[in-house]
C-alpha cells in the first residue's frame, strides 16, 4: 500500500493548500464529453475576461473597446480583436497588467528565462503555484505515475 499518498493529502489539507480540490476538478473535466468541455471551457474564458476587465487597467479599457466586455457581458465573438500579449506590450504596460489586490494575494516577481533578449518581468502567486501543481500531478497521474 503507498502510505505516502494519504499522508501527502492529510498534509496539504492541514496547510490549506488548494491543491487537492484543484486536482479533482482537472480529474472531473478530463473525463468530460466534448460538448461539455466546450462549456466548460468557454464559462472559464468568460470568467477569466469579467475578472480581468474587472480587476486589471490594461484589459479594463481594452476588452471594452474590443467589445468582447461591456456592461458585465462577454461577447465572444469579438474575441478576435483581442491583440495577442507580447513581451512588449508587458514591458510598455508595467503594473497596468496587475490585477488590483495583487499585494493581499503575496504576489511575487519572476522573470521569464529571457533567451531572447531581455527578461520580462511579471507577477505570480500561490493560486498560479497550487495550479501549477495540480497539473503536474495530474498529468503525471495520466501517465501511471501517481502522488507518493
């Protein structure tokens, strides 16, 4: 019996990780049919476009002259009118491309491994680390390589 799983488990519940309820969540969608992770994943871009032009000054203004966010709503066939986000549209916005609150969050620097010039700097934080995480030990459960 791997006596490490439970105890890894018991662990990360202890500490309050979000690990294990992002892991079970990954383990439910994988197993979606296609239709329903085609709505899964359109209610999560939707989510993701109202929190940023909620919460983030650079999409704010962006997503609303794009007209993918306006009063609340997503409009998702004008997605493609969203510019793809380029190392120098980071540099150029800065903080504008902090999600305000960031600070409560402890959000911390890292930099992108810079190979092609210079290093771009941006902000993570435990939700990016619990994600990242979770779906390494979900892809590593896929393939037959379980926790502990």
């Amino acid at each position: 019996m791997n006596w490490r799983k439970p105890a890894i488990y018991a662990l990360l519940k202890m500490n309050g990780s979000g690990i294990p309820k992002k892991l079970n969540e990954m383990r439910r969608i994988a197993h979606l049919g296609e239709e329903s992770a085609r709505k899964y994943q359109i209610g999560k871009l939707r989510e993701t476009l109202l929190y940023a032009s909620k919460h983030v000054i650079y999409y704010r203004r962006l997503l609303s002259d794009a007209g993918v966010v306006r009063d609340g709503e997503v409009d998702l066939t004008n997605f493609h009118r969203i510019p793809t986000l380029t190392k120098d549209i980071i540099r150029e916005q800065g903080s504008g491309l902090h999600a305000e609150g960031h600070n409560e969050r402890r959000s911390y620097k890292n930099t992108s491994g810079g190979s092609t010039g210079v290093p771009v700097l941006f902000l993570q934080d435990k939700e990016y680390d619990e994600s990242n995480t979770a779906t390494k030990l979900f892809f590593f459960e896929e393939l037959g390589k379980p926790i502990g």
